[in-house]
C-alpha cells in the first residue's frame, strides 16, 4: 500500500513563493507611488502656506521682507530669490511672532514645514525635519531658526528648497518648488 503524501513538494513551494514575490513587488510599487505622491502634494501646500504667510506678512508691516525690499528691480520684471536668500525671507516670516514673547506667528502655521540645517541643505542627500520635530522642547535635534533651510522631500525623498519669485510689475510673490 502507498503511504499519503505528507507536505509539499519542491514545484509547488517555489510556485506559492513566486506568487508571493509577486504580490510584494504590486504592493511596494503601489505603495511607492503613494509615497511620491503624497510628498508632491505635501510640497505644494507648503510653498502655498509659505506664499500665504509672506503675503501676510506685507499685509501686516506694510512691506515685504527686507531682502525683497532691499532688491535692486532696475529694468527687471522677476528677481528668483533661491537657496539661502530663499531661507532669508522664510526665517523672517515665519520668526514674526517667535522670539522673546515666546508667542506663535499668526502668519504660518509652522509646524507642518519642512526643514534642515542650512549647512546640511547644500548636500545631495540633506534629510529634513518636520519644524515642530526640531523646535520642540523634547526636540532631539535641535535647529535654530537662523540656521534653517525651508523646502520639501523630492521624490526620493531627499530635502530639497524652495525658491521665491518676486514679480516686479505685479509686486507680488511667488513661491515655487
């Protein structure tokens, strides 16, 4: 008489493991995708929260952040603010508000921004912070907000900043990825 067959054989192991390689690789992709569009849409409601909280900032002052104000527009009709000139006017917008008070800006809610230490930002592969991560008291790296780049994750996931348009005949500002 034959013994019953107990387990599986080696066809149908690597058959179910290769299904299984399968699936992960459709969910990983998926995933992936979810990601980068995630972080896409995260980067534009920052660099529109930011436009917002200069464009309060001029509301409030009456003028823009002294690097745009300070900007020579003889015969130019945009002047791109990019890298640390860029964290220049964030610094400025987003610290209205910061300081000896202790009180919060009105003007952005900067806990969901991005950021990075403005030596680390120059670099290919900078990781960012959310702000609140790094001005928080139980903080464990700590980034002071004169020391601060302001940007978004790219699609890899790397720290990239954002840039500053001001557009001389409109007078008005733009913030762009």
């Amino acid at each position: 008489m034959k013994q019953a067959r107990r387990g599986f054989t080696i066809v149908e192991m690597l058959a179910v493991i290769g299904v299984v390689a399968i699936l992960i690789s459709i969910i990983a992709s998926v995933a992936s995708n979810s990601i980068r569009a995630a972080r896409g849409k995260r980067a534009a409601v920052m660099s529109s929260s930011l436009q917002q909280a200069i464009a309060a900032y001029y509301a409030e002052e009456g003028k823009w952040p002294s690097l745009i104000e300070s900007a020579n527009t003889d015969g130019e009709d945009t002047i791109v603010f990019k890298g640390t000139q860029a964290d220049q006017i964030f610094q400025e917008v987003v610290g209205k508000g910061f300081g000896k008070s202790g009180k919060k800006s009105m003007l952005v809610d900067a806990s969901g921004l991005f950021v990075c230490e403005s030596s680390a930002a120059n670099g290919n592969r900078a990781r960012g912070y959310n702000f609140s991560e790094v001005t928080g008291s139980n903080a464990r790296h700590r980034i002071g907000l004169k020391q601060m780049a302001f940007g978004y994750q790219d699609g890899g996931g790397y720290f990239q900043r954002f840039c500053v348009i001001y557009n001389c005949r409109t007078d008005s500002v733009t913030v762009v990825q």
